[in-house]
C-alpha cells in the first residue's frame, strides 16, 4: 500500500516540473507568440520583450507593452543607485511558464536598460 501511495505521489511530482509544462510548451506558447506577432516558441518570446521594451518608453509604457504577453507581477524598486531605480517583473504567460524581466529606470521613470532572464 505504501508502495502505491509513493508511486502515485512521484507521479504527481513528475506531472507537475515534466508534463504539464511540456503541455505550455506546445500549445499555450505558440498561441501567446500568435497573438504579439512573434514566430516560434518560448526562446522567440524572449527576443520579442528585448526588441519591444526600448531606452526613454515610461514605466507605464513598459507595463502596456508586457501585459500583450500576459498578467504582469511587479517588484517595483524604490532605492536609488547611481540615478537608476530597478523593477523586476514576472510575465505569467501560461499556467507553468514565467518571464523575468529586470528593468533600469531613470529616477523620473523613464527605461534606460532592460534584460530577460535566459535559462
């Protein structure tokens, strides 16, 4: 008996960090890089927030721009360091898949460098 329920508990691990992002990676990816106009898949989304998010946009055309993507989680900074304040904001574009994006801000609130965490 504890053998099934251990059996059972591993499936729903592996369910959960295998299958169901795979299921992401297949259906609901290529239909968000459907509706921003990007080809492909997780990799070309990435490009698509780089090439989108440029130097002077304000922190409000910035939010714009990542909510074509999907709900936007904020981690909105307040220390200033060297005149930049930085954001770093999570794109929920699927159930199972995030885009990190950390963003440099001039203290009145306008981009000045933005990355996409790649891996």
């Amino acid at each position: 008996m504890i053998f099934v329920i251990l059996l059972l508990a591993c499936g729903l691990v592996a369910s959960y960090f295998v299958i169901l992002p795979s299921v992401d990676q297949a259906f609901c990816i290529p239909q968000v890089a459907k509706r921003v106009g990007a080809s492909g898949g997780y990799s070309e989304l990435l490009d698509y927030v780089e090439a989108h998010l440029t130097p002077s946009m304000t922190r409000s055309q910035v939010m714009q721009e990542l909510e074509k993507l999907g709900t936007v989680e904020v981690d909105q900074g307040t220390a200033v360091v060297g005149g930049v304040v930085s954001d770093t904001l999570r794109i929920h574009i699927c159930p199972f898949t995030t885009i990190q994006v950390f963003a440099n801000y001039t203290v009145d609130g306008h981009l000045k460098f933005v990355g996409v965490r790649r891996d």
